[in-house]
C-alpha cells in the first residue's frame, strides 16, 4: 500500500519531516482512503498519525571526554593549539611562584624566625628567581642557619 501522498500530506500539517510522519501500521486501510487535507487532519486528531519526537545528539562522548580532561587527560601535543605561553602566560607563573614566597618571608619575619636583614637578603634573591619555590627556599635557610628556632 502506497501512502506517500499521504505522508507528504501530514507532514506538511505536521510541520516536519516525511521521515518524522508515524502511522499507525494497524490503521493503514484508513490512512489510505484519507485523499484530502482534511481527511488527514481528523486522522492527526485520532492520533492515528503522528509526529515522532525528533532526535537529538547524545552528549554521552562530550561528558566521556570533559571526564578526562578533569583528570588531566588528553593534553598531548595533538591536543594543542597555541605556544606554550599562550596556553600559561610566564607572568602567571611567575605570579603562582612569587606570591607564596612572599607571604612566607612575611610570617617569617613576623614569627621572628628572621630578621629584617635576613628577610630583605631573601627578599632580593625571591625577586632575583633564586628560588623554585617554598619549600626550596626554606631548605635554602636552613642550609644558611638563616632560621632562628627551627623550621616551620
């Protein structure tokens, strides 16, 4: 049983596509007597002809792959676009190893550990880049005898 014209009909009145037109298999002798417009409207409203839902992309892949990225994955040279001063700029390094430093000698000094000579010294070299970071810079004290009462 041809029902082309039919499945043109309604998905015109539909507004969507011949490929989204459902008729119900069990009433196809109807369908096929339908030959007006409105014949097809009452057949829309007996929902013997139907609309499918339309189909959407499943983000299933994209949640896969934020999943991995979260973790550190996938951040190989394949991956990436820009130099490597783009993706982090030096002074955004430079600011997260500057920073801690700085608040370090600053407790120091409040603590009393250091002294206003032995901080301005540290100060100096922590600018200068001396320093990896904190725990290298304390290493560097301790190795100096730059810490009065131990370590942290």
């Amino acid at each position: 049983m041809n029902l082309k014209k039919q499945r043109i009909m309604a998905a015109d009145l539909l507004k969507c596509g011949e490929n989204r037109v459902w008729i119900d298999p069990d009433s196809t002798e109807e369908v096929f007597d339908a030959i007006t417009r409105n014949d097809i409207r009452l057949l829309i409203g007996a929902n013997i002809i139907q609309a499918k839902q339309k189909r959407g992309n499943s983000r299933g892949r994209i949640r896969y792959k934020a999943a991995q990225k979260k973790k550190g994955k996938r951040k190989g040279h394949g991956s990436r676009k820009g130099r490597k001063y783009a993706r982090t700029p030096k002074k955004a390094v430079w600011i997260r190893t500057i920073r801690p430093l700085r608040t370090e000698l600053k407790d120091l000094r409040s603590q009393g550990k250091i002294d206003k000579h032995v901080y301005r010294r540290y100060y100096l070299q922590a600018k200068g880049g001396m320093f990896r970071n904190r725990a290298h810079m304390l290493a560097q004290m301790e190795i100096a005898n730059d810490l009065k009462g131990g370590s942290k």
